[in-house]
C-alpha cells in the first residue's frame, strides 16, 4: 500500500493542503474584520462556507461514481489554489466572504473522495486506507496551526494565502500525474446485490441510525473546536496555553484514533469499533465539565479518541454495504450528515446552554450517544442487507 503511487499522492496531497487550511484559519476573522466595520459579519466566515459543504456533498459523491474520481479530486485542489488568490487580493469583506464560499465548495471532494476512491483500491484494507487518509488530513491541520503561531512573524499581510494557493496547486498537480481512477468494472455476483436505488441508501432503517452517529459525530467535532474551548475559558477560567493544549490534543486523538481504529475494525468488525466509539465519545463529554484544567482535557480527549474511532468504522460501515458503482455516493451522503452535525450542533447546544446551562446541555447531549449507541448494538447485524423494494440489475 504504502509503495503505491496512487495511495502516496492521495495523502500528501490532503496533508499539505490541510496544512494550509490550518495556517490561513486564523488570518481570516482578522482580515474580515479589518475590511468590515461590523463583527458580526464574521460569524458569516462559517456560514458562506457550510452552504456549499454540506449541499455539494451528495451530488459531488453522485458525479464521481459516473464521471471518476481523480480530475474532481484535482479541481478541488485547484478551487483552493483560487481561493488562496482571491483571499490575497480581498479589499472588501464580500470577496472574503466569495472567497469562503468557494473554499467550502473546494473542500467537498478532498474530504469525500478519497476515502471513497481508496475504499474501492484497497477493498480488504479500506478501513485502514480511510483511517490514514484521514490521519493524514488531521496531521495537517494540526501542523498548520502550529505554523500558524510563528508564521506570521515573518510573513507579511496577506503572504500566508499565496502559500496555501501554492499549496493547492502542488496537490492538483500531484493528483493529476500519478492518482489512477478504479478500474470501470462491470457490477457482478455479490457487488450487484449491494446496488440499490439512491432512496434506499437514504432511508435504509441501519442506515439512517448509522448516519444519526455521524451528524453526532459531526456535531462533537463542531463543539469541540468553538462552544467547548469557550465554556473552558468562561466557566473553568482556563489560560490560552491551556486551550492551547487542548486543540493540539483534539487533533492528535482524532489522528491516531483514525489510523489505528480503521486497520483494528478491517479485522475485528465495523459495529464493535463503532460502539466502542460512541461510548467513549459519551463518557468523555459525560465526565469532562465537572473537572477543572488537565483533568477537564484528559476527558476530552478520551471523548475525541471515541469521535475519530466512530468516524472510520461508520464510514467503512456504510462503504461496505454499497456496490463498487456507489461508493462516491454513500460518501457524499457520510459527509452530508457530518456538515449537518458539524454546522448545526454548536448553534443548537450554544442556545441549549444559554437556556438551561453547559453542564446539563453536554449531559443530554453524552445521554444521545449513548441511547443510540445501545439502539445500533441491538439495530446491527452481521451480513445485514439493505431493506430495499428496488434493486437495480446489473
């Protein structure tokens, strides 16, 4: 695997454009707010860029599996190479804001298609192909915030958006020379029963439980990088160097988590590795707001280790009860659901807390987990099909 052109380019391409999200990540609010006399206005930053996130997913997914994965895979890389340039020439916060967007739509097939094109490459060893994708998405982050904190110091202004747009056109170029798109193979014997209308992949009853995990997936993940590091500050009065702390912790537990659950699920079944996920993610959000400092952030990343292991074993769960034709779609839809979590539970939890306090609000929502965690370990079978009254011939 490791020796393959394909799996090499696929990882360093999204570990160094993840790098440079982590670096321009923190230069956004500023640039905004310098060019736009509200602060409000930066609250946008989040939303221009879920619009086309969370709506493209699907049919970007849907694209794939008709047209292939690489050259759309390559524009994604290309879109943000745009994007670093529009960020560069931004004197008003409606090209900032433009920019936004087009990173949002730049972004949707790096995170969903390759997972997707490794899954069909490496059909026996595609938790462990996702889980070192995914790794190595979450290792840039985590490296490009860290840069981010001595970068500035000698580079001037807007220069950090000209290293992402570089960035961004060595991933394109890289996916473009040596990513080979899956074989086009005819849908046979055991592959052909898997393919069933688009409807059914959506409201299959595991499915949508399935799903349900990766919106609160998708909502933790969201939490733990805006309301959790807030309620840190206000409630607990933790330092900056502790929340510091904090975010590198997240993203290290996210990583390993990845790259070890996937290979451990590829042997050991999906459905243990998901429900180990879920209540660790549980007890971690369940214990943490009652601690102070490192214990605090000892919880939490128990709780991140439980988000990263879910995220795999659902995502090779869902990839593994689809054909080979539909593995871009079941992704777009895993996404789908993560930007709906991702997007919608800091704003449900934040107002949540306002109402009735954090503690409570994280008690409920570690409650959620784990009902649907026990709900999946009695919903999920092995072998289990998909309850479809329309399948597709071959």
């Amino acid at each position: 695997m490791v020796k393959d052109k394909t799996f090499l380019a696929i990882n360093v391409s999204v570990f160094l454009i993840m790098i440079g999200v982590g670096l321009i990540v923190a230069l956004l609010p500023r640039q905004l707010m310098n060019l736009s006399a509200s602060v409000s206005d930066v609250g946008l930053l989040a939303s221009v860029f879920a619009i086309p996130y969370v709506l493209l997913q699907i049919p970007v997914g849907r694209l794939a599996d008709i047209v292939g994965f690489k050259h759309l895979m390559a524009a994604g890389y290309l879109f943000c190479a745009l994007t670093g340039i529009l960020y560069f020439y931004s004197n008003t916060p409606n090209m900032v804001l433009g920019g936004r967007f087009l990173q949002g739509l730049a972004e949707v097939p790096i995170w969903t298609l390759g997972p997707a094109l490794l899954s069909i490459r490496y059909a026996n060893q595609k938790g462990k192909s996702m889980g070192i994708y995914n790794a190595s998405l979450h290792c840039g982050l985590t490296l490009g915030g860290l840069i981010s904190v001595f970068a500035y110091r000698f580079m001037e202004g807007n220069q950090p958006f000209l290293v992402f747009t570089l960035l961004g056109l060595t991933g394109s170029v890289l996916v473009l020379l040596f990513v080979e798109n899956p074989a086009n193979k005819s849908v046979a014997g055991n592959e052909a029963s898997k393919k069933v209308s688009f409807k059914t992949l959506l409201s299959d009853p595991v499915n949508l439980l399935v799903n349900c995990g990766v919106t609160f997936y998708g909502a933790g993940y969201g939490l733990f990088i805006t309301i959790v590091p807030a309620f840190l500050i206000l409630e607990k009065g933790a330092e900056q160097s502790t929340i510091g702390v904090f975010f590198a912790l997240f993203y290290i537990a996210i990583s390993i988590s990845q790259l070890f659950a996937g290979n451990w699920s590829d042997k050991r079944g999906r459905k243990p590795a998901m429900i180990i996920g879920l209540a660790a993610a549980a007890a971690g959000i369940l214990l943490f707001h009652g601690f102070n400092s490192i214990p605090a952030i000892l919880f939490l990343s128990l709780a991140s280790l439980g988000l990263g292991v879910f995220s795999v074993s659902s995502l090779a769960f869902l990839n593994e009860r689809v054909s080979q034709s539909q593995k871009g779609s079941i992704s777009g839809v895993y996404y789908f659901f993560f930007g709906l979590g991702y997007f919608s539970g800091p704003l449900i939890l934040g107002k949540a807390g306002e109402g009735f306090g954090f503690g409570a609000a994280f008690m409920l929502f570690a409650a959620v987990i784990a009902i649907l965690m026990v709900i999946l370990g009695f919903a999920i079978r092995p072998g289990q099909p998909l309850q479809s009254s329309k399948v597709f011939n071959s």
